[in-house]
C-alpha cells in the first residue's frame, strides 16, 4: 500500500513540474514576442522619420525651384518649360517669352 500511494506522489511531482517548465517555456516565448515586437517598432519608428525627412527635403526643394529663371523672383508654378531634361519656372509670360529667346543667357 505505501509503494501506491509513493508513486500517486511521484506521478503527481511529474505532472506538476512538468506543467510548471511548461509554463516557464510559454512565458520565455512571450517574452521574446515582446522583444521583437519592440524592435520592430523602433525600426518603424526609424522609417517614418526617414520618410517624412525625404518628403520634406522634396518640398524644399521644390520651393527652392519655383524661382523664375529669369528675374530670380518668386515663380508661378502653372509657369514652366522644360529645357535640356530640366524644368524652369517663371513669374510672368514675359519672362517665359525672354527665356525661349535666349535659354542659354539664364541658365548659366
């Protein structure tokens, strides 16, 4: 009768350290869920500042071009030509018209 009740108890420590490792496995991995999920924001975090860096640098350097080529004024963005691959901007018809006469005279 005691050899029963001493396996009862043996089985009974197997199955509760076994449930315990079980456990201790499961929340090792959940923690190295949270780890790589933190790191995966960081470099989303990273991007979207790259991203929105490289948007602005377009905007700046759009606004650095709507300069009219010929008076160096602010251009009228609905007044362009492109000339050799490249766009220039003007403020008025009259620059447009001056440009078109002798491009090589403004764009040096």
């Amino acid at each position: 009768m005691k050899k029963t009740s001493l396996s009862k108890t043996n089985l009974f420590l197997i199955i509760f350290l076994t449930m315990i490792f079980s456990l201790m496995q499961v929340s090792l991995g959940y923690s190295n869920l949270l780890q790589q999920e933190k790191k995966s924001t960081k470099g989303t975090t990273v991007e979207k500042k790259d991203a929105s860096k490289s948007s602005q640098e377009v905007k700046k350097a759009e606004k650095e071009e709507l300069i009219c080529a010929v008076t160096g004024e602010e251009a009228d963005p609905s007044l362009k030509m492109e000339y050799k691959g490249k766009t220039y901007y003007f403020c008025c018809k009259k620059c447009v018209k001056k440009f078109k006469e002798n491009p090589e005279k403004y764009i040096k």
